[in-house]
C-alpha cells in the first residue's frame, strides 16, 4: 500500500474517527483505525462495538491495500508532523513508513480484515436535520442522562419522531430534560433510545455550522448518522422509554417569572455554603413578587431576594441547587418560567409552546 | 468592624493574598486571610510559615476593627458577588456578614491575634528590579529545580548579586539553567537561595508590565520582595549551593549551530516513540552540515535529519528528550549553540556572553 495525503485533512479525518476508539479495550484491534484503499477512495473505519466510524479522506493512491493502524500512535505522529504531504507505505516486514519532509516513522501494523467492519444500514427515509441543531438540543437535554446500569434506558436518550417533530428526552431520577423541534419531509414515526456515550460523541463531530445538514436514519437497533464524508453507526439501547406525557402536568397552584442569569448566579453564590458531596438542599420562599433563597449549613448561611412575577398561592419549596444550575444553563432565553403544584411534587420549567420543558424534583423538608 | 470595598480591588488582593495559603495544613489559622483595620490603611495578610504576603487593599473603613476570616470561603464568595460595593462586618456572635446588592453571606471569623504576623524585615539598599524581567529569568530557570527532600538546596533557585549582575541558576543533578542580567545601582554581593515554591507564586503575582519594577531586600534569613502594594516575605533555603563554576567549561570538541523550533519539533516529534516513564533516550548523529536524531523503540522507530552548522569532530551522543525539550522551550533566539567534548560528558547550550548557559548531562550508551 501507498498513500499520499495533505496533513490537514489527513488529521481532520484521524480527528473524526479517534471518536470511535475505546480508550480502554482487552481487543488490541479495536485500538486500530482501519486504513482501506482497496477501491477508488480512501476510508478510515474505527469501531467499539457499540459505536463505529467511517469517513472518506482526501488522497492519493498509489498502490492499493489495507491495514489497520494503532490508531493513538498514528494520530499522534499526524498532529506532530509539519505541515506538507504525508506518505503512507507498507513493507515486507510488517512495518507502515509515515513520512514527511525529512522526518520518518516505522510503525507495525496489522491485517485489516482482522478488523470488524460496520454493520450494514439501509438507507431509506433519511430524516434531513440541520447539524447545528441537533447539537444543540443534544446539549440542551444530555447532562440529565444517567449511568444507572440498573436502568440501561436511563442511559440514553429518547429520540421520538411524530407529526413532523423530534422530540428529545432525557431523564435520571431526579430530572428530566425535553426538547421539541421541527422536521420536515418526512412522514414516518420512529422512537428509538440512543446511548448517551454516542450523543456526547457527536457533540464533538457535529459542526456548529448553521449551513450543514445530516441524514438520519434508524433501524431496529442501529441509528447512522451520515454528513459530509462520514457516517456514524451506533447500537441503540433496548427496552422501553419511561412514559413521559404521564409526569407533564399543564395544572400548577404557583408560577413564577424569573430573570434567567440573575437566579441562576444567585443559585450559583447559594452553593458555596454547601460543601461538595453534601446533599443539602437551598430553600426557596415565593411570595408577591419577591424569590427569597436561602441557605443555612455548618460553613455559614447566605440569603438573597429576587425580583419575581408571581401568580397564584406562596409557597416554600427546596432543591438541590445543581439540578436547577444545568436547567437554566441550558435555556437561552432571557427569562424562565417555574409552574409548581406544592413543595412536594416536580416543579416544571417551560416555555409557551413546549418547545423546551424540564421537570426538577423537590428536597422533601423531612431530608434537610 | 464595618468595611466597604470595591468588589474588583477586593478581588485583586484577595487572588495576591492566596498564593500564601497552604492547600493543605492541620493549623486553621493558616488557612485564614488576616484584615487589619485597626489602623489608617486595610491590609491583608497570609502566612503558610515559608512564604507570607501582605498587601493595603483600598477600601473604605467605617468601624475598626481585626479579624481572621477562612481564605478559600471568602474568596469564593468574593469572586460569586455581583461586580459592585461589598460590605464586610461583624457582629456579637463572631460573625462575619458579607453583603453585596440584595446578597449576604454569613460566617464564622476568628479573632486577629491568633495569626502569625510576617517577619520583620529591614528595608535598606534595595536591588531594584523590573517585574517583567525577573518573572521571564525564574520562568526560564525554574523547570530544573528538583523536589529532591535530601538535598534541600536543589529545591530552590540560587540567586547571586555581584558586579552589578545577578545570576539566578537551579540544578537537578541531570541538567543546570542559569540565566544573568545586570542590575543598576547596587554594590553589594548577596548569594541566597530562594525556595522553588516562593518563585513559582512570584511567577503568578509578578506583573506582565515591563513597566513595573519591584526592591528585593535579603536578610540572613529572608528575602522580601516589594512592590506596589504587596509585600511578599520568603524564608531562604539554609546550606551552601553547589559550585557552579567548576562545572562549566569553555572547551569543547563539537560546536552546532541549530534552528531551535525546528530542533524542538523534531525533538518532540521522536519522544512519540518513547513510553512515558520509560528512560530511553535519543540518539544524536552529528555529522558535517547534518544533525541525524534517531529513536528505536518497542512501539517502533524515528529517524530525522536536520540542517545544522557544525565546528570540530563528528560524535554521536544521546540525550533524555524531556531534558533538551525544557531548554530549548525557555530560549527565545531563533538559533541556538551546543558545545560538547564528549558523548559522556554535559552539553552546554548558551549564547556568546554567557546571559544564558543550560546545561545537559547525556545518557551513557551503556544505559541504553
């Protein structure tokens, strides 16, 4: 095999695939990316079993072959190298030959079709999403993903196609976070759970590029997620999803308009009293118009007021501050609204046309 | 005690103030910053009993007063507040309250004569010096001091005043940094040495502004450095340095002359061949015109050749990359000079009039 690549695509492609290498495996093969050039193109495969990367890099052939290469070592070398075309040959003995410039690497390799190649997706019925989107609203509902493995679904996220939406949903026990946004063209439901590893992958893929689109395709147990020249494959989870519309409630006895930022850093100054790994909660007294929280623990006490809109009855209720923190760090808009029924059932932060609602539950008072 | 600050001056004292507080200690009082307002002027003091730092804060004082307040606590609060005036007083109950706009925090304080005051340091013929000067000399020594408890004096920096030059120079028993600079207006000799730790708080207190300088005053025991508003009192490391002259030689054999990015990129680049910890060194072919840089590994083997000018015989010696690495990160010429004897005896990288001199112990063949 001999290969010519420009460096900066060359590493944008490692980049890519890295992804998909388990950074801790007792199958050495796993740790290689699968170099194929036995066709026309150049692919790099790499694959943990659970999630798999394929991506068509820019290059020259010059004499066809594949190997699988320790992916860690040959990234490392490709981000150390100048900036200039880099040479990829085999030899006799089992050695890949990185060169560039004046500078030259042996590496062993190994025979690619010990490599374990991507499960086959048909693509049919691609559902068109905008990358930017889909990775904000990854990022808007993961952090309520759990790493419960009692229960696996807690793992992942909800990805529900219906009526023209996605709906996203995460939920760990204590929270849960959903997204809603439009899809068009297409006119088929699908509900599927995704792993939460694979969505946090994404996050580093996905461009941030308002322009680029994906197709996104599901199967009984796989989702591919293909853009430019790269397509990602992973096992979704088995098993069902919590029923979520049963724990929305659209009836609250109080409701409260916040200033985002200002609860959130008032949250923020709340927390330092409380000692990490302590569970203690911070109180929240609503009356007309006034939020006062506050918070009392062996280190100190802290208290604050807030200007709120306040409709319905008063109410004194209790949470753990860092639930509420990763809520309103996920909301863009300037003010939230808090819709709550008493001090003992989930409080639901929403907008108007449920575009974005997350449920928090309250500290009971018997805990503090 | 009633104090009134303004939240960024309050928050500049207390980041200098901090760099005395030992992470960890079993006596409390240490990890408490002393405010004396007993007097016109509201200073700041921290003493972990090696390093201690006082500093005026600007404020307004309403109520005199002395307290001991918990560093880490106070400054996470300072640092949470909204950006405008903070308020510190203290009540009956050994409270102190900390209010800022519609934000109060309250906690313990302790009394202010349980703290350790800095040592008296007389304050006659200072050196005087420039911030930005001095941080760039320890910057470019520090990295070879070493943590070596049985011999003290290589944890600390020597500082040698003689001739109008200070010398500031640091050894680990494989390689030894020094750098020169003069200094105006002082006649005597001074040879201290000063505790790594102390210069590597200097290094985060020091300002950037080529503007600024600062006095440093030794006593037998002490060094104090002055400037603008922060007095910063280290105890000095007590014994006698190595003999620093005897080690250098300006005979040589080899003299080469090397672009010193591309000698470092090339340099980094060969590491990848070499497992962290692991203890093998790089090999250096010098040749005319021709530096070859090889590495063979179980992992695989690099090879590369630079472009160098050349005086005296040919050698091949060996080096540890890390050790060449550090120096040749903290020269800022475009070029650098090595002179060597042997392949068993240190290489000396500096410039003609010796402001800098590194020098690198090589790696027995042997060893390999």
């Amino acid at each position: 095999m001999k290969l010519v690549f420009d460096k900066a695509s060359l590493l944008k492609s490692v980049n890519i695939v890295l992804k998909a290498v388990p950074s801790k495996t007792t199958l050495n093969i796993l740790e290689c990316i699968l170099i194929d050039a036995t066709a026309e193109e150049i692919t790099f495969t790499t694959n943990d079993m659970e999630l798999g990367i394929e991506t068509k890099v820019k290059g020259e052939i010059i004499e066809h072959g594949m190997i699988a290469i320790n992916a860690k070592m040959f990234s490392d070398i490709i981000h150390k190298l100048p900036d200039n075309d880099v040479m990829l040959v085999t030899d006799e003995n089992h050695n890949s030959i990185i060169t560039c410039e004046k500078s030259k690497f042996t590496i062993p390799y190994r025979e690619g079709d010990e490599f374990s190649r991507l499960p086959y997706i048909e693509k049919t019925n691609p559902i068109v999403f905008n990358q930017f989107r889909l990775k904000e609203i990854i990022r808007q509902t993961i952090f309520s993903t759990s790493d419960n493995d009692i229960k696996r679904v807690m793992s992942g996220e909800l990805f529900e196609v219906k009526d023209h939406m996605l709906r996203v949903v995460s939920l760990d026990g204590h929270r849960m976070s959903m997204r809603r946004v439009e899809v068009e063209d297409h006119d088929n439901t699908v509900k599927a759970i995704i792993p939460g590893k694979t969505l946090n992958e994404m996050l580093k893929i996905l461009s941030s590029n308002v322009e680029d689109s994906l197709n996104l395709y599901f199967t009984n147990n796989h989702v591919l997620f293909e853009f430019e020249d790269t397509m990602v494959v992973s096992r979704l989870i088995e098993g069902e999803f919590f029923n979520i519309d049963q724990m929305i409630t659209r009836d609250y006895e109080t409701k409260a308009v916040v200033n985002k930022k200002e609860f959130l850093n008032c949250i923020d100054r709340a927390s330092l009293m409380i000692k990490e790994g302590d569970k203690k909660p911070i109180v929240m007294q609503l009356s007309d118009g006034n939020l006062e929280l506050k918070v009392n623990s062996p280190m100190g006490s802290m208290s604050e007021d807030l200007d709120i809109t306040k409709e319905g009855r008063d109410l004194m209720i209790c949470f753990n501050p860092r639930f509420l923190m990763d809520v309103l760090r996920n909301i863009d808009e300037e003010e939230v609204s808090i819709y709550m029924m008493s001090a003992k059932t989930p409080a639901i932060i929403r907008n108007d046309d449920y575009t974005y609602l997350y449920l928090v539950l309250p500290v009971n008072f018997s805990q503090m």
